[in-house]
C-alpha cells in the first residue's frame, strides 16, 4: 500500500471514531422537551427517546435512599397530571416544596421515568410578587 493510502485510511479511522465519540456521549443534545400533557397523552411513544420535562415537585411524594443513591418522587403540572420519577444520583441541595424540577431521561413501559440528569429551578419565594417597579433590561429597582 502507497503511504498516501495509509495516511488517509488513519485519518478516517481517528475521524469516524470521534463522530462515535461526540454522538454517544451527548444523548442531551438531541433531547425531546415535552410537558407533561404531552407524555401523558401517549407515554410509550417516547419509550426509547431522550426526553426533558419539568414539573412542581410533590414534597410528599419523596423517597431518598441514600444506601443505594436512589431518589424517587413525582412531579405535576397545573392541568393536575403526575410523573413518578425515579433518579439513580444524589439528590439535589434545595429539593424541597415549591422547586420545580427539570428531569431528563427515559420513559418506562410503565409509564414511569427514569432520569439520568435532575435540576431545580429555584423556587418561588426568592422572586418578587411586585415586578411594577422593576426594571428587567437593567436588573435595578425603579424609583417610586
């Protein structure tokens, strides 16, 4: 073989195997944002895709087992739905009522879901009720 060949059967060897590379290491990039309205609807139809979902957290509902790193809970939105969801990780510092939680993952046959990456918004009670005397381009209050 001519040295030319070799040099550029290396460099499509090392090419393909980083596409390999880029593709399975980033399932997140080419996640499916859904509500829970629409998971709801017809949950197996995203059975085997990366979803990304967020819903208020149900303080009740939660289930740490810190023996097995295993964290289990549900979430809802305002139309009443519910997601079970369990997370295999650590569970995140302000997982408390009134956070709403971005989970991302996969749907169970059962409709459950198991998320390989969860995040809290912060929760409500850290931003204003009044927002008339607030400029948002400029991050300042308005004086009165």
């Amino acid at each position: 073989m001519k040295k030319n060949t070799k040099i550029l059967l290396g460099f499509s060897a090392i090419f393909i195997a980083i596409m390999i590379l880029l593709l399975t290491a980033t399932p997140g990039a080419s996640s499916i944002e859904l509500t829970l309205d629409q998971l709801k609807q017809n949950p197996l139809k995203y059975k085997d895709q990366y979803v990304m979902i967020q819903g208020d957290l149900i303080e009740d509902s939660i289930h740490w087992k810190p023996d097995n790193i295993e964290l289990q809970f549900n979430i809802s939105d305002s139309n009443g739905n519910e997601l079970h969801v369990i997370h295999n990780g650590v569970k995140p510092d302000n997982f408390s009522e009134g956070v709403i939680v971005i989970v991302e993952g996969f749907v169970n046959e059962d409709g459950s879901f198991l998320a390989e990456k969860v995040q809290t918004k912060c929760p409500s009670k850290y931003e204003s009720e009044n927002t008339n005397h607030y400029d948002i381009e400029k991050h300042e209050v308005i004086d009165q």
